[in-house]
C-alpha cells in the first residue's frame, strides 16, 4: 500500500463465495489485517446474522442482483452495489434502484451503448467489459434425475432451440471453478 499509496480493497466472487471453505478464514485474515472487502457473485446464503457477521470483519458493501438482496444488504448498513442482474436498461430503472438505496451500479449487459450515455445523472454505473456472463443461476441442478447426480459427470450441457450448447456448472461436484 505505501509503493502506491493505495489501500488493499477486495471483491469476493464466483458463485456464492459464501460457500467455499476457506471463506471465513479468508476474512478472519482480512480482518485481522483491516483489509475491507465486497461480496459478489450469487449469495444464496446471505441472510441479517451473516450480513452481521461479514460487517464485523470489515465488509463494507455487497452486489446485490435482486430486490430481496438489496433490501437485506441495505438494512444492514451495507453499502448495496447494484449488479448486472438488476437489469438497469434506462434512466427510469436506474432512479427507481436509487431511490431505495443502490448506491454505485453495473447496467444490464443487454444495454446499448448510445442508451448507457443517455441515461442522465445519478448514481456511478459500471458496464462489465470482459468475460462472460451466467445465462441462468439455479439452486437445483436442472440436470438432476430421480436417482441424483450419481450418473453426472459434472460437465453437462444444455441445448437451446437454435443448437447452442451451454454448459451446466456444479458446485457440489466443484466442477465450476
């Protein structure tokens, strides 16, 4: 931090971080070193006692994808980052995420650029410019049977209409990493 003069600052992501099992040892380290970070990704298991928790080892801010989530991160006194999820397309869109507390934003990834510079003043909003997205997020693996995930190799794909394979990605068989 002094070779930039800046200070650590760290996005958890992939999935929901929550679930990895270094996750709480990781923060204890953060904490124990008053590195602040942001949870990303797809937190299921966030609910008001881990929110607690995550605030007390220096989380300051969550991306939240849905009303739910910003709801419950802003009730924690957590600065809510609004995701791509939140499906921000227009000036309209980005004042109502504002007005009940989205502080900072990602705009849908379906925007187009002409419609991103027309949206006015507000809240900072951010585009997600490499990668690639998730097409679906699901609790339950679609691709499981009656039996279970026992004759799943892990690596299944979905089809859609036009041909397109889309790949399946378990966390359970920690195939998605």
């Amino acid at each position: 931090s002094d070779l930039y003069d800046r200070l650590p600052y760290f996005y958890l992501t992939g999935g929901d971080p929550i679930l990895h099992p270094d996750f709480w040892r990781l923060l204890e380290l953060f904490h124990a070193h008053d590195v602040p970070f942001t949870i990303m990704g797809n937190p299921f298991h966030l609910n008001d006692q881990v929110c607690r928790e995550l605030k007390a080892l220096g989380m300051t801010a969550a991306v939240a994808g849905n009303p739910g989530t910003v709801r419950l991160v802003r009730e924690a006194g957590l600065k809510v980052s609004g995701g791509h999820d939140l499906n921000i397309l227009n000036g309209r869109a980005l004042r109502a995420w504002a007005a009940v507390g989205v502080a900072e934003t990602l705009l849908s990834p379906e925007i187009r650029m002409a419609s991103a510079r027309s949206l006015g003043q507000g809240i900072p909003r951010g585009v997600i410019a490499y990668g690639h997205l998730p097409l679906m997020l699901w609790r339950c693996c679609p691709m499981q049977g009656p039996g279970g995930c026992g004759k799943c190799d892990g690596r299944p794909t979905l089809k859609d209409r036009g041909g397109e394979a889309f790949p399946v990605l378990c966390h359970r068989r920690k195939f998605s990493s």
